[in-house]
C-alpha cells in the first residue's frame, strides 16, 4: 500500500496541536492594513482554530503532520 502524499500547501498553512486542534491564521492581515484599525490589526495577528467539521477534510490532506 502507497504512502498517502501530503498537500504541500496545506502543510504550509496548518498546524496540529498536541491537543489534535488545527491551528490556521486569520486572513486580510498581509495588506492595505491603513483602513483598519489597530485594534483590529492586532486581533488578526493571533492565530485561529478551524471547525471541527472543516478539520476532518484538512486532516486528510496532512496525514502526518
């Protein structure tokens, strides 16, 4: 039985924790960031957890991240 390939460009947005949660993070934080707010400018910069739903399609795509 093959090895199962790991989607590169998902194994470069995601990551898993210990706890089993994929961790992503937040989009509109690469530009045209002087219309938003500063308050919101630093929420965009911590990171996000995906649904559980949304989890189990990205898992398939990184078996062994």
């Amino acid at each position: 039985m093959p090895k199962i390939k790991t989607h590169r460009g998902a194994a470069k947005r995601f990551s898993v924790t210990k706890s089993g949660k994929i961790k992503r993070a937040k989009a509109y934080k690469s530009h045209i960031l002087t219309k938003k707010t500063t308050k919101r400018g630093r929420r965009l910069r911590k990171g996000g957890f995906i649904a559980e739903c949304e989890a189990k399609k990205v898992r398939e795509l990184i078996p062994y991240k």
